[in-house]
C-alpha cells in the first residue's frame, strides 16, 4: 500500500486532471507537446484516479509490442482459446480484445476505459475464470494507423502490469522503445517475453544477453522486478515454431511463467493489491516529472505565443497607422465628390465675402447656399465608399503580412494552412466597416443637433440643413486648409478652405474645431475597431494572454505537490 492518504490523494487526482484538460484546451503547438498532454491525462483517468479509488479494482495487464511480435498468440495462450484474431497479413488487431470476468465489465467503462472509445473495445467474457485479472491485447504499436497507435497509448497509461512481447529479429527496433521509455517513466510493472527464439542455443543465449543489456541501459530493470529491490524478473524466451496444433497459440510450457504468474494474480488478491500498489507508487513518482515536462512546453509556448501575437500587433498597427495617414490627408477621396461639395458651398459667390468679415459671409450664407442642392447623399456614399476602399486595402496588407509570418513558424504553420481565409481581410469587412461609417455620420449630426448652441445656430444653419452641415463637418475630417489659401491650390484645398469658412461662420471657430476633433476622434475608434476585429481572428489562434504562463506556474506547484506526498510506506 501507499502511504498516502486516499481523500488527499483524490483530491490530487481532481486538480492533476483539470490541469491536465486546461493544458489540452491551451491546444497545445507541437505533436510532441500535445502527446505529453494527452498522456497525462489518459494516465490521470485510467490509472491514476481509479486506483486512488481501489486498489482492489481489477488488474489490467496490456499486451504490447510490435506487429507481428506474437502478442494474440500469447493472448489466446492465455485465454486457451482463439480470441484474438493472429496472423501474417497486418494489421490483425485494431481494436483491443479484453479477456474478462463478467463481473469485471461494469468497473472498466468508468474506471480504466473511461477515455477508450467503447466502439475500439471487443470483449470477451469468461466465467469460468477468477473475477479481478483484466487481459489486454493491444493494436501493434508500429501501426501506421494513428488510431490504432493512439488505442495502445492509452491502454498503456491504464496498465497495472505491461507484458512486452518481441522477438528474436525485432527486439532492437527503435519504436517499441519509444513505449518502453514511457514504461519506465511512469513506473509500470514489466515482464518482457522474446518470442521466436533460434534454435540454437548458443544464438539464444546471445540474444538473450543483448535484450538484457538493452533494458538495463534503459533504466527498465526497476519496473522488472517483481517486488521492491527484487531482482528484474527473467526475460521470457519462446523458441521459434512453438506453436500448438491450434495455429495461433503457443505450446502453454513455452510461457510457462507468465501463465503462473496470471494464475498466482488471479487466485491471490493480496498479490493483486500489492501490484495495483507498485504500479500506483510507480506512476505517483513519475508524475512530477512528467507535470514539470508539460510546465516546461508551456513556458516555451508562451514565449512563442507572444511573438506571434506581437507579429499580428505591429501588421495591424502599421496598417492603421497608414490608413490614418490617409485619412487624414483627404487623398482617397475621389475628386468628383470634392467637385460637387466645391460647388454646393457657393464657391464663386462666396469667396467675394471672405475679405469682408465674418458678418458678412453669415448674411451670406443664406443667400447663396440652397440646401435643396445639397449633394448629402452622394457626398456621403462617395466618402465611404472610398474610405471602405483605402481601409480594405490596408487591412489586406497587414492580414498578409501576418499570415506570411506566422505561416514561417512551427506554432502557427497549420493553423494558417488550414485557414486560407486567413490570407485576406474578413470576407464581411466591407458591410462592417460601411454599418461603422454610416453610424458615424449619424453621430456627427446628432452632435451638431445636440450641442451646437441650438438656437443661434440652428436659426442660422436653417438655410443649409443640419445634414448638410454635418457632411461639412464630415468632410472637414479629411480635407482641412492647415494654413494654406483656397487661391493657391486644387479643388481639395480650396473646398476644404470655403468648407471651413462656412462652418465656422455657422457655429463659430471654436465649436466648429470641436466638433471636427470629435469626429475624427470617432472615426478613429470605427477604424480601429474594425482592424481590431480582423486582428482577432488570428489572435482567436492563440490562448489568451498569460494563460500558458499560469498554466506553467500551476503545474510546477503541483508537481511541488506530487512530490511533497508521503513516500510508500
Ligand atoms: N513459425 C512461427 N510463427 C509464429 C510464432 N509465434 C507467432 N507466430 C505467427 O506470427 C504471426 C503473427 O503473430 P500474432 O500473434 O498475430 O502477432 P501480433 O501482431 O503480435 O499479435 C502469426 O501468424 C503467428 O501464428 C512462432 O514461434 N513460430
Ligand atoms: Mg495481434
């Protein structure tokens, strides 16, 4: 038994697995990453939190090992009878076939299997066998089907006890050790079994000697012992051609003790607990190791998170920046519009006043301007339209720019491959920003109606129309005279001059200066909304700020925790 307290030990387990799932929602960036993550909280469900509930809960010993290696026959050795399907042609077993008692079934959805689709299951019950011994024949873990690779990793987190079967030839290949490695990390009992041995006995004695040297290199001769400081158990040889008339067993004397020590598990619940008790020693001591893996690839996601997002940043504010430029230049608008506002504001007439005084241009005002001519709405759709124009062509500039760099990074590469759309603005920028600017001239009235000293001016502005006026005010937005005279510059200058003029014989200079700051105030919050809001569907890639970090802080004070427990007693 361990020496920790069962409650504590749960309530551990409740914080590992919700850690466990905020790792894997943070979507983690590299395969690598992602498999830690999954594995701990496979091991967290399949073994970790169901033997902190029972040690007596059924043992579950996983079958695995290459394709090929012999691990339905030594299954259907064990079983005596052909339940797994064995054979040349691969891969055989897809899904994980479970020798069982009948009364072992309804503890192994929630507690081992819970994270096993039921549909990669196949059970078979036998009743004449002792209840509390769960047998797993696991997929080959060198499929080159993902599924059935993922299948075995999770049984292998679920393990109580991993039997290893090899043989003679395929003992050195370099993916079973990827599975041994994680064997030793999270403690699981081992018993390795090499089938195929040659016959002669010099050869077996060689190879033997080689399987040997390999696992104690690999630091697997702790998990091999068969109690704690015990010698590693044998190594199990099978000679090659061993087979029973059935086909697809074994000759029973060939794993002579691996049937006795499924028989001692099954007829002896103390060996059973002792087992679920190493196995959970094992998988408590390694977790540390394991949460300060996953601390580690969050920390250094963060940190490739935030210059992905610093890259959206700077593309966006560049681009802004330059629509702001211009904006505030006037020069995306077309000269047709300025034409007809040029026109409407009296130009001719007009400027004759201009050297006589204010006063004299306010008497004038409603003599010369007809509000019945006033091009509002042609002024208006001109201006956004144009506006609508020059703002997409910066914002497909930064999407672009982002998406080429992010492209160019291992943390964001597939996200953007998978999402060309990413590429261009969003395929809706036009009627969101076209919905912001014409809310924004509704804005620029309502404040003219709101504020403008109402009765002086609005007696005065009669002549004009408060929409005439605020497509003044929304025009001096963009045009404006900085100093210059009508005389000596083009159709923008010279109707930003009369423009101005005539605003500010409306409402008076410094209202006028007001309302005009407030509008390009506003403006500017359209724009960068809408450029914020096309921003965010990359940083929607990302976790949010600080999230990883945390993350990384928290799982390093429960690794702190881990192994702060009571050691086994
Ligand atoms: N000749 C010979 N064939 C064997 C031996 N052990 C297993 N086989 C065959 O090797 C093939 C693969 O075995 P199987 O148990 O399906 O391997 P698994 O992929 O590990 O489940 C089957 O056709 C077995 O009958 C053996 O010792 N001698
Ligand atoms: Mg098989």
């Amino acid at each position: 038994m361990t020496g920790t307290d069962p409650s504590e030990l749960r309530a551990l387990v409740d914080r590992l697995e919700a850690l466990a799932e905020r790792r894997l929602t943070t979507r983690p960036r590299t395969e690598p990453a992602r498999a830690r993550a999954t594995r701990l909280a496979d091991h967290l469900a399949g073994h970790v939190r169901v033997r902190a509930a029972s040690l007596d809960a059924p043992i579950l010993v996983v079958l695995v090992g290459p394709t090929g290696a012999g691990k339905s026959t030594v299954f259907n050795t064990i079983a005596g009878r052909s339940a797994s399907e064995t054979g040349v042609l691969r891969p055989t077993t897809r899904v994980a076939v479970v020798l069982l008692h009948p009364d072992d079934r309804p503890t192994l959805a929630d507690g081992p299997f819970a994270r096993i689709p039921p549909s990669q299951v196949r059970f078979v019950e036998d009743a004449t066998i002792e209840p509390g011994l769960v047998l797993v024949d696991a997929p080959d873990i060198d499929s080159v089907e993902h599924a059935n690779r993922e299948l075995t990793d999770r049984l292998v987190e679920a393990a109580d006890l991993a039997l290893f079967v090899t043989t003679a030839t395929r003992y050195a290949d370099r993916v079973p050790w990827g599975v041994l490695e994680r064997v030793r990390e999270r403690g699981l009992p081992l018993q390795v079994i090499v089938n195929r041995m040659p016959p002669d006995a010099a050869d077996r004695a060689d190879v033997l000697a080689d399987v040997r040297r390999l696992l104690a290199e690999a630091g697997l001769d702790a998990v091999q012992a068969a109690a704690e400081d015990a010698p590693p158990r044998e190594v199990i040889t099978v000679r090659e051609g061993a087979l029973d008339p059935s086909g697809d067993r074994l000759l029973r004397a060939e794993i002579a003790p691996v049937l006795d020590e499924i028989a001692r598990l099954r007829a002896d619940r103390d060996a059973r607990l002792d087992l679920a008790a190493r196995a959970l020693t094992g998988s408590l001591t390694g977790l540390g190791e394991s949460l300060d893996q996953i601390a580690d690839d969050a920390e250094h996601e963060s940190i490739d998170v935030e210059a992905l997002r610093r890259i959206a940043d700077r593309a966006y504010e560049t681009a802004l920046d330059g629509l702001r430029h211009e904006v505030g230049r006037g020069s995306f608008l077309r000269e047709e519009a300025l034409r007809q506002w040029h026109t409407f504001v009296g130009a001719d007439q007009m400027t004759r006043f201009f050297a006589e005084g204010i006063g004299r241009i306010r008497g004038a005002i409603a003599a010369v301007i007809r509000p019945a001519t006033a091009p509002v709405a042609e002024v208006r759709a001109a201006t956004t339209e144009d506006l609508v124009a020059v703002a997409r062509l910066q914002a497909a500039e930064a999407a672009r720019r982002t998406a080429t760099s992010w492209s160019e990074t291992t943390a964001a590469g597939r996200a953007i491959a998978e999402q060309p759309e990413l590429w261009v603005p969003s395929p809706d920028f036009d009627t969101r920003l076209q919905a912001r600017l014409e809310r924004w001239i509704e804005g620029i009235t309502e404040e003219i109606q709101a504020h403008g000293r109402p009765k002086r001016l609005l007696a005065r502005g009669a002549a004009v129309g408060v929409n005439a006026m605020g497509t003044g005010v929304m025009l001096a937005t963009f045009v404006h005279t900085g100093g210059l005279t009508g005389a000596e510059l083009g159709v923008a200058a010279a109707t930003a001059f009369l423009n101005q003029k005539v605003l500010a014989a409306l409402f008076g200079e410094a209202a006028m200066v007001e309302l005009v700051a407030h509008a390009r105030q506003r403006l500017d919050e359209a724009l960068s909304t809408t450029f914020d809001e096309e921003r965010d569907r990359f940083d929607a890639l990302l976790p949010p700020p600080g999230v990883l970090t945390s993350l990384a802080a928290d799982l390093r004070d429960a690794a702190a925790d881990v192994r702060a427990l009571p050691s086994p007693a």
